[in-house]
C-alpha cells in the first residue's frame, strides 16, 4: 500500500508540540515512509548541503522540530519534496507556519550549533500533483545566504548518474529501523539506480497504490534489500557522482528487496520551476 515518505512525528516524539496534529498514518495520500535503512551515521560539517526542515510549533522541541530533510543548491535557494509543505503533513497551510526554518550544519539536532535560517519564500514544481506525487519538489528561498561552498551541483536530463547500477547515496535524520527509531545525527545509506522497470513492477498503480511514473520520478534502491530511505526521509538528497539527482518522495515499507524507493527526478522537475536563482 502506498504510504507518504515522511509523516508527521509518532505522538510520543511530538507530545512537546503546543499544537495538536492531526494523526496522519492511515490517511497522508502523497508519499512513501522514509527513514535511512541500513545507513551509519555522517558528519554534518562534512556534508554542509544537506539541511533539515524544522517547525517547533508543528512537532514540538523534540529533535528541534525536525520533520523532513532538504538540500541547498545555491547560497539562499533549498530543494525539498512539496508534500512535505501539504495540510496533510503540516497539520496547517504552509502560510500558517510563522517558523518554517532550515537548520544548516547541526551535528545533533537535540543540541546546538550550526545556523536556524527562516525560510521566506516557498514555489512548488508547477506540475506537482499530490494525488499521485508527480513532480514532487519545492524550492525554499531563505531569509540569508549560506556559504556558497554548501551547495551541491544539480543533475541535468539525461545526466549519465542517471544510468542504471550507478552507486548513489541517500541522506536524513528520519527513522533507522522501520519502527520509529529517529535519529539526532545525519545518517547516509549507499543505494543503486535502478532501471525504471523495476519501479514499475513494483508500484503498477491500483484503487489502493501508486503508479510509478518515469517522467518525473527516478527509482533507487538496494536489490537485496536492506538499504532505503524511510519515515522521516522525506526531502532529503539522493546523490550519485558528485551531483543531485533525487529527492526522497514514496514508496512501500522501508529497505524491502521488492520495493525501491521512489524519488523526485531532479533533471526533469527542477527546471520547470519558474525564477530558480
């Protein structure tokens, strides 16, 4: 069954929230759970691109309101899933968010450190359609540049990182185990591309599922399984060669050999988005 990548928090991580959310498990119709699966843990100041999105008043202190991950792509600009800005995620329209922030170069996301930058402007792709999670990106426009040296070079179409077998790597802070363990530090998991005809196996659309779309959607995953995105991935990079080709979306369950996961191809979808400077 089709699930969203990223849901709000568990009601024992969000208890701190000053705002009762509206529990999401059984009905968020965009996505996929997403957490890193069979990942170890990385440095944030290694990887300065990778950022989390962050809303304390929507999911309280814990984790510093943690919710889904992005990824900085020019000193004032941030990708991230656009079901990661819905009602259904936010419990809230994005506009009703006053402290919607990125949270850049934290090493632990329950101390300090790093920069908490207020996200001023929010595009989504203008194709993104949330019945069924095709073109899946926004671009978050920060209240002040980060280092230019925090930025990731973006994919292009027909970018060769996007051949099948390519090794790839997928970033998050979200759920290590598949039942709710959420980390505090950034942790990454090595993946492959996979050939569009094995998404598409797996996700042929039905009453109750999603229908994998090549157009704007990429498949990654581990063929033995093991090694996936989850709950709380939602946004976060999937890089391979050095450049950005994904965005964590959807898909089924979490590090399952038969269910890759499901990204936002970022060669296809970027550029339809008006005004990227």
């Amino acid at each position: 069954m089709r699930r969203p990548i990223i849901r709000p928090l568990p009601a024992a991580l969000a208890l701190a929230s000053a705002v009762a959310l509206t529990p999401l498990a059984a009905q968020a119709p965009a996505a996929a759970d997403s957490v890193i699966i069979g990942g170890a843990a990385v440095r944030s100041s290694e990887i300065p691109w990778v950022v989390a999105l962050s809303s304390r008043d929507r999911f309280g202190g814990t984790r510093a309101g943690q919710f889904c991950g992005g990824v900085v792509v020019a000193p004032t600009q941030v990708l991230t899933a656009a079901h990661c800005l819905s009602r259904e995620v936010l419990g809230a329209t994005v506009s009703e968010v006053r402290d919607l922030r990125v949270i850049a170069g934290r090493e632990d996301l329950r101390g300090s450190g790093g920069r908490e930058i207020p996200v001023r402007r929010v595009r989504l792709a203008p194709g993104y359609d949330p019945a069924t999670s095709s073109a899946d990106l926004a671009v978050l426009t920060l209240g002040a540049a980060l280092p230019a040296r925090h930025a990731i070079a973006t994919a292009r179409r027909g970018d060769e990182a996007y051949r099948p077998g390519t090794p790839a790597t997928v970033y998050g802070w979200g759920d290590t185990t598949g039942i709710g363990t959420y980390a505090s530090t950034l942790h990454a998991a090595r993946v492959q591309v996979q050939p569009d005809s094995v998404c598409a196996r797996a996700y042929p659309g039905s009453v109750t599922g999603s229908r994998y779309q090549p157009a704007t959607m990429m498949c990654a995953g581990d063929a033995r399984g093991g090694h996936d995105a989850c709950q709380g991935d939602s946004g976060g990079p999937l890089v391979a060669r050095g450049r950005l080709i994904g965005i964590v979306s959807w898909g089924s369950g979490c590090g399952r050999a038969d269910s890759p996961g499901v990204y936002t191809r970022v060669g296809e979808v970027l550029p339809t988005v008006a005004g990227r400077r």
